[in-house]
C-alpha cells in the first residue's frame, strides 16, 4: 500500500501504462516540461523522452485529429485536455470522429484513445474552468465515459482505459487532485465499466461520482452520528457510459430510498437518467420520488459564487430528510 495523491495516482498510472506498451503516448497543451497545469503529467517527458510526451500547440481539434490518426497507425495516445471548457474545440473531432471510426469499420479500425479531461468546480477558478460536461460526452454512442473519485481507482482506471479499443473519455475531479488515499499497486483491480458501493447503508441509497463521492460519503458519516442514527449507502457510478446500474438498483430494492448526487445542472443529466432508469425497474420497490441533488440550470457562476452553486452537505442532508419524511 502507498499513500498517494489523486493526481500521483494518475501519474504513476500513465507511467505504468507507458513502461508496458511502448505504443502509448501522452499529448496535449504543456504535458511536457511543464508536466501539466495540475503537474498531473510530471516528469514523464524526462523519462520517456519528446517523441511519447509530446507539447502540442494550443488547439483542441488538432489533439483530438492527431490522435485518430496516430491510432489508426496502432498508437494508444493519452489527450490532456488542461480544463473541461477547453474541450469543446475538439468535440467536432470526437463526435464526429472518434466515437464513429471503430463502430464504422466493424472493429477493423480499434480506437484506442484517451481522453483525459479534469472537471467539475471548487478551485476558484475563472470563466470556462470548472464545467461538468459529461452529459454531452455519455450521450454519444461510441465512447466510453468514466469518472475516477479517489487515487486507487485514479490509478487503476487510467490504465484500464488505456487497454480499451474504444475511445474513453476519462474525466478527473480537479479539485481532489490533492486528497490523499491508500493505493495498492499490486492488487487485481475490478472491471473499469462497473459501480460499486463505498459505503454500505439501508436508510438512503446515494448514487453519485466524481468530486461528489467525497461529499455524499461525508454526509454518510454525519447521518450516521445524527440521532436518531441514519445509515445511508453511498454508490460511486464510477462509469457513466455505459452506466452499470446494477448496484444501485439492488441498494434501493432495500433502502426504498435513492438521491442521486452531482455537480451538473439537472436538466437532460446523467442524474435524470439514474432516476429515470431506476424508476423504470424499482417502481414498486420506492417509498419516495427519485430526489436530485446537482447543480443550478445556470452557467458556472463566478468564483465567488461557486460555494452557493455546489451541491455541499447540507444539501445531500436536505434531499436525505425530505426522502425519509415522505
């Protein structure tokens, strides 16, 4: 076991990956000899050299378009995309490209690309650097759409969409960069594409990921110390496209009970198709409506206001007690 941060977890992942198969290659804006804006891709450069830790110039459909080139050569690039709202350059590519090439040549063209991109809120950051775009990405059929939460499925999971034919979109909670977990680098990880329970619980069943899996696991703890004790189970999704359900619906078949948890506007979300999937299959199984708890149908506000936009504690509490009161 090593005590790792998230961004180190991913670093020692894309360093693994790289010692494996000399065909993976790291590009994007200052991965180089800066080693990312986040330092998420330091010291790869040094170790690896210019030709597999490429600086690439400032333009987001040129990543993507080099990137499906060099693939269909049998490279495995790993993009860096330095903040969500710089992705949108490059979505032309990935729509129209890179979901569309291994599906269109009936697997004959693999798609081996990785598309990294930190997300979410939380760090004071200014205009366009703290989206939650991942609905436009889990709403397009041929990609793959995770999101790690702590730095042992940060490790792990980076590696595993590393190894996928398909193209992975692979979206990283910028503001736990820095958190702090347990690593074991010699453990056999789970599947990428599956959701596991964190906490288990029988009171609420919250449904969540990304930067939100740190909170709705704090808002466990601080149930569990209410009077009277509530003990909620905490399912991090982990995969959103596919989106594996399973544990989610066999938690709310005994809690009766779902909120679902994320920092994207609630409208046409990830969020809405949890609820909507899970009310298809646990209709009869539910004591309360499906409950959301995400972020305003607004645009990211400024840094400022971000504390007021965040879903936090008290709001998972919140959407916990007006469950529990139907």
């Amino acid at each position: 076991m090593t005590a790792l941060t998230l961004s180190k977890a991913i670093n020692e992942g894309l360093r693994a990956a790289m010692e494996r198969d000399p065909k993976v290659i790291v590009m994007g804006e200052d991965v180089g000899k800066l080693g990312g804006v986040f330092r998420v891709t330091d010291g790869l450069q040094k170790d690896f050299g210019e030709q597999r830790v490429l600086d690439t110039p400032l333009a987001e459909s040129g990543i993507i378009g080099a990137a499906v080139g060099l693939a269909i050569r049998g490279f495995r690039p790993v993009c860096e995309i330095q903040f969500d709202g710089f992705v949108f350059p490059g979505y032309d590519q990935i729509v129209s490209q890179l979901a569309k090439l291994h599906f269109r040549s009936q697997g004959r063209v693999p798609m081996p690309v990785v598309v990294r991109i930190p997300f979410g809120g939380g760090i004071g950051a200014v205009e366009h650097h703290s989206e939650s775009p991942e609905a436009l990405f889990a709403h397009v059929a041929g990609l793959k759409v995770v999101a790690c939460s702590n730095p042992s499925d940060a490790y792990w999971m980076i590696q595993q969409a590393i190894a996928c034919d398909d193209p992975v979109i692979f979206f990283e909670p910028k503001r736990r960069y820095w958190e702090k977990g347990e690593v074991d680098t010699d453990t056999e990880p789970g599947p990428l594409f599956a959701s596991r329970v964190v906490r288990p619980g029988n009171a609420v069943t919250l449904a969540t990921y990304g930067p939100l899996v740190t909170t709705c696991l704090e808002a466990a703890t601080a149930a569990a110390g209410e009077e009277p004790a509530r003990e909620l189970e905490v399912v991090d999704l982990r995969t959103l496209s596919p989106l594996d359900l399973t544990p989610v619906l066999e938690s709310v078949r005994r809690t009766g009970r779902l909120v679902v948890v994320s920092e994207a506007p609630s409208e046409v979300s990830v969020a809405a198709e949890v609820a909507a999937r899970v009310q298809e299959e646990c209709f009869h199984s539910l004591e309360a409506p499906v409950l959301r708890v995400t972020g305003f149908d607004t645009p990211y506000p400024p840094a400022k206001c971000e504390e007021d936009y965040l879903p936090d504690l008290d709001r998972v509490l919140d959407a916990v007690d007006r469950s529990l009161a139907w």
